[in-house]
C-alpha cells in the first residue's frame, strides 16, 4: 500500500510507534478477514462458482498485501525489496479485482451477456499484467530503504516532485480509475434493475413485499461497493497531495487516518464482497451438522440454521397452544 508506507517521514519516534502499532493492528484484521474469505472457498465446493471465484482472487490479494504489510519494519536486502514490490503488487491487483467483479455484473445484467466465464484468461492477463507493469514503472530510479516502519522505495529521480509523479502514476491514477469505472458501473446496474422493478410493479396488481426487501437489500449493498475504495484511500490520497505541496511537512492525524483506513481495506472486502448469503448458507449448513444441538441457543439467530430456527418456532408455537388450553379449562 503505497500510501501507508510513506507515513513514516518527518514524524517522531513516538509518532511511528503510534502509526506502526495501527498498521499492524488493521492489517491483522484484513489478513483474517481475507484470509476466512479464502478458506471458505477452498472447504464449500458449493462456492466454487465464476462469481464467487473473482471475490476469491480479490480476498487471495488482499489476504497477501495485509501480510506484507504485517511484516514491518525488514532488514535491508531482499527482505525489504521483497516488501516493498509485493505490497504495491498486490494491492493494485487488489481494487483491480473489485473492477473485474463489477464488469461481470454489467455484462451479465445489462448487457445479457453469457460470456463471462470465457473471459476469466483475459481478467488473469489484465489484473496481474498491469499489476506487474505499474510496480516495475515503480522500481525505475528507485532504491530501497527504510521509511518509518515500512520498507518501501526512496526516489533517486530529481527532487520530491519526480516521486510524487511516479507515485501518481503507478499507483493512484490506477485506483481513482478503478473507483470511477466501479461507480459508473454499479449506477447503470442499480438503475436498469430499478426501471425494471418499476414496470413489473406495474404490471402486476400484487407484489411479494419480502421479494422486494431482499431485493432493494441487494440494490443498496450494491450502492456501497465503490464506497469502499473511496473509504480506504480518501486520506490517503490527501496526504499524498499534502506531502506534494509541503513535501518536509507530515500532519500526524492525517498519516495515521491514511494508514488505519487503507490497511482496513482487506477488512472491508472481505466483508462486502464475500460474507453474502451464500457463504452465510454454507455455514450454517455445516453447523447444523457437527454443532450439538444444546449449542444452538447460544448462537445469534442469524447465524443458526434454518431448520433449527423453525423447530425452535413450533415448539414455541405448542408451548403457547398448551398454556391457552391450560387457561380455558380453568
């Protein structure tokens, strides 16, 4: 993460202690997130399908940028170049995954097209390829070495202004191009479902009210996707802009929101893109199998399965039934 690890200059030793224990701290809860997200596609076979498969990919990078980013701190050498390329590496192949998954749902629910698995080679080819382009447009007149907690790259180009650029270049033209894309294509999905709701509304004298709350649900989750880009590197995008314009002049509050919310950036995914209804529906199928049933209780009704849940409302229903005729016959 580009962003993150350049928040280590111009700041106390204190300061770095601050924004390295937040690193780590946000980073740890991507890597599980991500790192669920993964486990649960390699152990649900029912989850093995294309759509599924691109959050897969997504999670795979996010879970590996976090543990880069957990790292911190390496000795010089291959180590920190080792750091340095595969954070960069893996987190622009990151937000470029979310840009594969939104192009999937146009084509499918716009376009109507049933194509998308034949293009999983070219989503290979375009993700990781221009991953590898951006990182190693990166590395031309760099040179590794320490800043603050993170390993990363140091510009010998002329002055702060020729990194500042290539930073630009190689990293948020790249990102604000994958949010603008993300959010064009989610406004033209969510609208073509909408017009189509409107004319089956109309079309119909009755419409299943539970139908449309799942399906206003998904509509809305939809709505979010981008935000989660916009989220995890609007600081960080101000304070490279800050560190453009006063490049000897670190704002403390500015590194640690920049770090703290690009870090969570696996967190979010993770959450958005892969804990959905179907991953919720394996789960619970699993423990309905192996959880004892005394152990039931004790979950949030949300996580317990449906079968349980609906015996758990007859027996419910019977005890009321029984206290009624109870009260009748006194």
């Amino acid at each position: 993460m580009s962003a993150v690890l350049t928040a280590g200059g111009g700041l106390t030793a204190g300061d770095r202690s601050i924004i390295t224990a937040i690193n780590t701290g946000a980073s740890s809860l991507s890597f599980v997130g991500s790192a669920f997200i993964v486990l649960c596609y390699c152990l649900f076979k029912e989850l093995r399908k294309f759509s599924f498969k691109l959050v897969f990919y997504l999670a795979l990078s996010d879970m590996l940028c976090s543990f880069f980013l957990i790292v911190g701190d390496p000795s010089k050498g291959f180590i920190c170049y080792a750091q340095g390329y595969t954070t960069h590496f893996f987190c622009v192949a990151s937000f470029l995954w979310t840009t594969t998954i939104a192009f999937t749902l146009h084509r499918t629910v716009v376009k109507h097209k049933t194509d998308v698995e034949d293009l999983e080679a070219m989503f290979h080819l375009y993700v990781w390829g221009t991953s590898l382009v951006v990182t190693v447009i990166r590395s031309f007149g760099n040179n590794h070495s320490h800043l603050g907690p993170w390993c990363w790259t140091q510009t010998g180009l002329k002055g702060k202004a020729s990194e500042n650029a290539v930073h630009f270049l190689t990293f948020y033209a790249p990102l604000w191009g994958a949010i603008l894309y993300n959010g064009f294509t989610y406004f033209q999905v969510i609208r073509m479902l909408r017009n189509a709701r409107r004319m089956a509304v109309g079309m119909s004298d009755r419409v299943d009210q539970f139908d449309n709350r799942a399906e206003l649900k998904v509509l809305n989750r939809w709505g979010y996707y981008p935000l989660i880009l916009i989220g995890s590197w609007a600081f960080g995008t101000i304070n490279r802009i800050h560190d453009f314009i006063e490049p000897g002049h670190k704002i403390f509050w500015l590194s640690v929101l920049d770090v703290g919310t690009a870090a969570l950036m696996g967190l979010f995914n993770s959450i958005a893109y892969g804990f959905n209804s179907s991953v919720r529906r394996a789960i619970h199928e699993r423990l309905e199998l192996f959880l004892p049933e005394r152990l039931y209780r004790w979950l949030p009704s949300n996580f317990r399965p449906k079968s349980h849940l609906i015996l758990h409302q007859q027996q419910q229903q019977r005890s009321e039934m029984v206290s009624l005729k109870t009260e009748d016959q006194q």
